[in-house]
C-alpha cells in the first residue's frame, strides 16, 4: 500500500512543487525546444515521473508500475477507442469518395479558405465536440481543412485552435457533469458559471483562425464574418446552459453559429479578394501569418482528395458549378454526420442511458493499493469499463450504420479500419504513454502538490484558478480528468480565500479548455490524422501561444468575477 506525501522535499510545499514540475517541464521542453518526437518524449517524461515518484515521493516501484499500466490502459479506453473509430469513420468516406462531395459542399458555402477554416474548424468541429469529444473533432476536422487544401500543418494548427471554447460542454457536457459529482456543486449552477465564461472565449477564437489562415489581411476583410460567428455561438451557449439545457449547449451553439455564418456569407460579399486555394497559391510565400514553407506547403500539398479537387472544376472563378454532384450524392455525404448525430443523441435519451449503463463494469485495477494523505482510498484505483455508453463504442455503431447507408462491404470496413490503426500506431503509443505519466503523477501525489502549492496564493487564486486546470488538461488531455483531479481542490481552496466555490470550480474546467491545444494526447492525434507523425514538436510551438494567450484572457476575466466588477455574472 501507498499513502500519498504532499512535501516530501524537506517538509517545503514549495519545494516539493518545483520537484512535482520535473516532469512536466522535461514534456514541454523536450517537445517545444529540442521539437523531439511525441511518443519519445512523454517516455522520457514518464521515466522521469517514475524517478520522482519511487525516489522522492517514496512510492513502491511495484505500486508505481502498476498506476502507470492503469494510466496506458484508460489511455487505450475510452479515448483511443473514440479517435480510432472515428478516424475509421472518416476514411471509409474518403475510401467510398463521398468525403470529396462532402468537401465541394463545404466550398459551395463560400470558397473562401478564411470562411471554410471558420465553419469547418471552429462549428463544425463543436459539434463533434459535442456529441464526442476526446480528440474526435481534432480528428475529423483537420483531415477536412486538409482535403480543401490546407496544409497538413496547418490544418492541424487550426483544429486544435478551434477545439476551445465547445470543449468544456464537450461530449454532452460530461466535464461540468462530472465536476458536480466531485464537487458538491449543481452541474446546472456549474454550466450556467462555465457558460458565462467560455462565450466570451467563443467571440475571439474565429477571429485568431482568420489570422491563422491569412494573417492581419485576413482580419481586415473577414472579420465580420468571424464576429458574427463567434458572438452567435457565445450567445447560443450561455443561453442553452443558462437556461434550457447543460448538456445540449455546444449542440445549439455550434448549429445557430453555422446557420448564421451561411446566412450572412449568402446576402453579403464583401470580401474584394478572396483567399481561394488558387489565390494564395499565386501569391508570394510569408503574406499569411505563418512562415513561406508553410505557405508553399499549402499551394503543393493536398492530400488525395485535393488532388482530386485540382482536376476536377467542380466550380468556375465566379462560384458556379461546372459539374455539380447530385442531391442523392450529397444526401449520402451528409449522411455518416447526421448517424453520429443521431446515434449519439438516442444515446442521450434518459431510458436509453440507463439501459445502456447495465452494461457497464467498475473494477479494482489488480494490485493497486493507493490511500490520499489522509489514508482514503483513491478513486483512481477504480477502473471503469462503460462498454456501451462511451462514445467511441458508439462511433463503431453510427460506423456499421455508415456501411450499410453507404454500401460498403466487410471487407472493405475491415480495410479501412486497419488503414486507421496503422494511421494511428505512433498517436497510440504517444497518448497511453501520456495517460500512464498523468497516472503516475496523480497516484504518488505530485499533481495534488502542484494543486496544493497554488491554492495557497489566497485571494489571487481566483488569477490562477484557471491555469490548474489548463495544467490539468495539458496532462491528461482531458477537461473531464482535469476537473475530476483538481475540482474538490479548487472549492477548498476558494473556502479558504472566502472566494466563490462555484466561479472557483468552473474557472477549473474554462482554463482547462485552453490546456487542450498543447496537451501531447493532442498533438499526437492531430499529427496523426494529418499524416505529420513525429512533427508534434512543430505544432506545439504554433499553438503554445496561442494557448498561452486565451488562457491570461480566462485568468483575468475569473479574477475580475471575483471581485465588485463582474461579480453580478456569478450565479
């Protein structure tokens, strides 16, 4: 058995913290400076975690083993278990060709690259955080960018960007329902909090994707259009999780956003040069905002279906079409989307939940013995196998739902699906790496350290409320595990600064939402899905501050919620 130590670097909370760091530190640096491969990076990070651990903390090497075996595990399921499937998902439509009518419906809208980052990156992809989430929009959305022409490291770029503000009511908002369970705390009073928050987030991240996409040009002549978008979906999600439904506000958010988008791209044109694939590959490397490889790359390097884009003049200069697809082609397209949806809804219906929730098992993981300071037993030694109600069993249902809309054979499933583990084998060995070094970390006691030692700021903790759960995140990958490790602290921290334990407790899971963008589970997966393996050094350091950034905007905006100046926005 182990019992948790808090300082057991000369009784200093301080000291002990800077130690807990290591392996973080050792993560970001190794990734973000030496720009080292993901799946070799968090092995080294995980030796270190191990280190510390047996030779500070004090914890049992069999002990510590057996909490990193747990963490690859949980690291395989639920979350691998929903990106491969998706992925799966994905490329039976690429492999059948209707992900190419998908795409040229997507370019109807507007061709555009500006818009198309918007629509598809950031409201597209909240609704696959809704319904989702655990890295499936990251997924999806980044291959999309990529098939109309983005470069793959820029279609990564921008789908990690825009994974933020729909993350923390991702997968019908089982962060904020499970930060009620380990708090105490309404999840209706914890979404109302969280959705007076990440809104604000939601009107600037549209904006930042057009500069991604096209530099301060990109601003000058979209910036409307990304306004509009990003100021509906913050709209539509304070108010669904104000006052209609928690569960169900990226859901409306994310298609009142899209309708908007459409509706103003439709009755107003103001744009005098559109960026267009063929535009900006005219132009001169270094006008966008990122550097001239960057920009070459996307001018030479569509993926399969933008080569087929290229030969094919689906559209003219002037938007009409040459050689449209058919409605029943575009039904077809549509209809994988609309069976994620709808699978995934029926899921949510209370009876069917309950059924579904028979099926699920909850084990002692064999060997594990770990106690808190207190000798409590943790949670994390128990072990949840919900083989029916985790989205990525889903995803396999709506992808044999898939098969037979789109008449695609057995053997052709079974050829995509091992297309998608091979696709997918460094992002597997990278993200249950991670999960095992989150793992470690949390059982011997060096994430509570880092918790504990913040938590002391007093009042100001209400300033860095939000960068434990950036922390969090940025560890697990994950706002749900972020909010499970770190919420009961922030609601004994706010005691303890006679702050608000509702604001603390959903500033906890609105920081962490900014954490996923650089988290390693992240990186992998975005570099994965866009044929980038062992380049997640490189993404990291064009989204880390960007990170950076939205998360000093969360910071200031729960510190000013904690006093006489935004106050009236707490519940």
């Amino acid at each position: 058995m182990y019992q948790q130590v808090l300082d057991p670097v000369a009784n200093s909370l301080a000291w002990s913290s800077l130690v807990a760091a290591i392996p973080l530190v050792v993560l970001f640096i190794l990734l973000g400076v030496f720009r080292m491969r993901a799946w070799l990076a968090s092995l080294i990070a995980l030796a270190v975690a191990l280190v510390v651990a047996i030779g500070v903390y004090g914890m049992p090497a069999g002990q510590a083993l057996l909490a990193t075996s747990e963490g690859a595990a949980f690291g395989f399921f639920p979350i691998l278990w929903i990106v491969i499937n998706a992925i799966w998902v994905y490329n039976i439509t690429v492999e059948t060709g209707h992900f190419d009518v998908l795409r040229r419906s997507f370019t109807r809208v507007s061709d555009d690259r500006r818009i198309q980052a918007i629509i598809i990156a950031f409201s597209f992809g909240a609704l696959i955080e809704a319904l989702a989430g655990f890295g499936t929009p990251v997924a999806v959305t980044s291959v999309m960018l990529m098939a109309l022409g983005f470069s793959p490291l820029k279609s990564a770029v921008l789908a990690l960007t825009a994974n933020t503000a729909p993350v923390a009511f991702g997968a019908m908002a089982t962060p904020i329902l499970t930060l009620g369970t380990v708090t105490d705390i309404s999840s209706d009073t914890l979404g109302a909090m969280v959705g007076r928050q990440t809104p604000i987030l939601a009107i600037f991240v549209p904006l930042v994707l057009v500069f991604i996409v096209d530099g301060a040009r990109g601003l000058r002549e979209t910036w409307v259009f990304a306004l509009v978008c990003g100021a509906t979906f913050g709209i539509g999600q304070y108010v669904t999780s104000n006052f209609i439904s928690v569960p169900l506000a990226d859901v409306v958010a994310s298609l009142l956003s899209v309708a908007a988008l459409v509706g103003i791209v439709r009755v107003w044109r103001p744009i005098a040069n559109p960026v267009t694939a063929e535009a900006l590959a005219a132009e001169r490397p270094g006008q966008g905002s990122d550097d001239a490889d960057d920009e070459r790359d996307d001018a030479r390097t569509p993926t399969a279906a933008g080569r087929d884009a290229e030969r094919e003049p689906v559209e003219d200069s002037g938007g009409a079409a040459a050689l449209p697809d058919t409605r029943a082609e575009i039904a077809r397209a549509y209809a994988p989307y609309a069976i994620i949806i709808a699978v995934f809804v029926v899921c949510q219906i209370g009876p069917v939940k309950e059924f579904l929730e028979r099926a699920t098992q909850t084990i002692s993981w064999p060997g594990l013995n770990l106690t808190n300071t207190s000798g409590e037993e943790l949670s994390l030694v128990a072990f949840k196998l919900n083989w029916l109600t985790t989205p990525g069993t889903q995803m396999l249902v709506a992808g044999l739902l898939t098969m037979l809309a789109l008449k695609v054979s057995v053997g052709r499933a079974l050829r995509a699906y091992g297309v998608t583990l091979d696709q997918l084998k460094w992002a597997i060995l990278t993200v249950m790496t991670v999960l095992g070094l989150a793992f470690i970390m949390n059982a011997s006691g060096q994430t509570v350290t880092l918790g504990t030692w913040m938590a002391g700021a007093g009042g100001l903790f209400a300033l860095i409320s939000p960068i434990l759960g950036w922390l969090g995140v940025a560890v697990t990958g994950s706002d749900t595990s972020s909010n499970s490790l770190f919420g009961a602290l922030q609601v004994t921290a706010a005691e303890r600064a006679d702050l608000s334990a509702t604001l603390m407790a959903a500033s906890n899971s609105s920081g962490g939402v900014l954490g996923k963008m650089i988290s390693p589970q992240n990186l992998a997966i975005a570099a994965a899905a866009v044929g980038l393996q062992n380049s997640e050094g490189d993404i990291f350091r064009r989204v880390v501050g960007w990170s950076v950034v939205f998360l000093a905007g969360i910071c200031l905006l729960s510190w000013l919620q904690s006093t006489a100046v935004l106050a009236w926005m707490v519940p």
